[in-house]
C-alpha cells in the first residue's frame, strides 16, 4: 500500500499495484476482481470511475487502477482522504477481499505541487495577522488563542487580491498532520472544520481554545502540519489560503 500523493478535484488517479503467490511469485488477480474507494472513514464505497485491469500488459500479476475523479464530483470532493480497496478478488485460491492497494487525498496537502503554486502567486496579496505570515503558522501548544483577550487570529482579504469568492458566508479552518509527523508520532491528530467569527466577504477571526492546541503534536522541526482556510464549505468550497503549520512546545522550543 503506497500514498500516492494529493490530487486536484476532477483530475485522473493512476497507479499500479502487484499480486503474488505465498513464495512470492507474481500471481494473476482472479475471481473476478473489483476495486473500490472509501472516503475518509465513511463506510460508504464508490466505484464511480474506478477502472481495475488485471495482467496489465501481458504481465502476470501486474495490474493496473485508474481512478477519474470527474466521475462523481461530490463523492471526490476537495479536502477528503480515499483508500482504494480490493473489494472482490482471488490470489492463488485465496480471497484477497478488503486489502488496501493505495492512498491518496484530493487538494488536502499544501504539498501538491499545484497547490503551492496557487498558494506562492496569492501570497503577495494577503494580510494575515500574526501567528500567521503568508503561507506559514506557528501555534504554542497548550496556549489560547482567543477574541476576548486580543489573541485571536485574524484573516484579512487585502486590496486588490484574487482568488476569493466574490461572496464569503463562512470561513473554517482545519489543519493536519502530515506523513513525516506520522512516521514520528503515529497518534498525531488534527483539528477539523473550527468556524471563524464575525466572518465578511474580507476575512474573520479564528479563536482555538487551550483544550484545543493542547490536542496538538509539538513538532520536531519546521512544518510536519498542514492548515487551510476554506470559504462557503457547506455550499460552494474554495480554499482561500493554505501552507506549513508548526506546532511549539509551550516554552517556544
């Protein structure tokens, strides 16, 4: 099972994957096999798109998965995690049903290489109050930051910047750990979905409580999180801003 990386919405998911024997010998994928997709941890499956072809090439064993995501634009929506899974299938006589063949997220890592773009040609338009600059965020584990005492975060639309929509209902924000934090802390846990106040069409202000950064895994190095900000969720999703979250042991080390 491999992550195969963060997709735009609408694009096609590619990969290969082999099946063999107990000696370990590429093995054909028999019994009339299917593949699925799960979302995020919905027990709902989709196959809208999903393409699987056995032998690929000739070649025992070998087979091949595409995944159009255009199939089906709510089911394959931005800011989810899918696990492609075997959901019928024979290896040497045995049922391979439920294994887990890839990974992959659609516009939910600022990794993505189109996703940095948008992120580096909107940056030079935005003005974001500390502890954010541009597409970077440090938070102090364990520390509030709140409107009622002057330390919320602030999100403003600059003059003359594009990328927003013209019409701003709702702003959230949520933010992850990604793989390398994983690898080091595997109970490692995001914040999903926290609502901004006092919300225009220029920006609003994002509270966290203590409870809430103290979930939070300090981080060894710069970065190991991502965060977004996304307008009209609910309704009409864009991200508005996304980048490199570091998370401080409360003493700033």
């Amino acid at each position: 099972m491999a992550y195969l990386g963060d997709y735009k919405a609408g694009t096609i998911v590619d990969f290969k994957f082999t099946t063999v024997s107990t000696t370990g010998a590429p093995t054909t994928l028999a019994g009339s096999p299917a593949a699925a997709v799960y979302k995020i941890n919905g027990t709902t499956e989709s196959t809208a798109g999903v393409t699987l072809t056995v032998d690929f090439d000739t070649r025992t064993g070998l087979n091949h998965v595409r995944v159009d995501t255009s199939a089906d634009s709510a089911f394959y929506a931005a800011a989810a995690d899918y696990a492609v899974v075997l959901t019928a299938g024979t290896v040497g006589g045995t049922s391979v049903a439920g294994y887990v063949i890839a990974l992959f997220s659609i516009e939910h890592r600022s990794v993505n290489s189109t996703i940095i773009s948008d992120t580096i040609a909107q940056s030079n338009h935005v003005t974001v109050i500390s502890p954010i600059t541009s597409s970077t965020m440090t938070l102090d584990k364990g520390d509030a930051y709140q409107a009622s005492d002057g330390t919320a975060i602030t999100l403003t639309k600059a003059a003359g910047e594009i990328g927003w929509p013209t019409t701003v209902s709702t702003i959230d924000w949520s933010c992850w750990p990604d793989a390398t934090l994983l690898a080091e802390q595997p109970s490692a846990v995001g914040l999903d979905d926290i609502a901004l106040t006092g919300v225009t069409s220029s920006g609003g202000t994002l509270s966290l409580s203590a409870a809430q950064t103290s979930t939070l895994a300090a981080t060894t190095g710069k970065g190991r999180y991502r965060f977004k900000f996304i307008a009209n969720r609910a309704t009409n999703p864009k991200t508005i801003r996304s980048g490199i979250l570091t998370v401080r042991e409360a003493d700033g080390n």
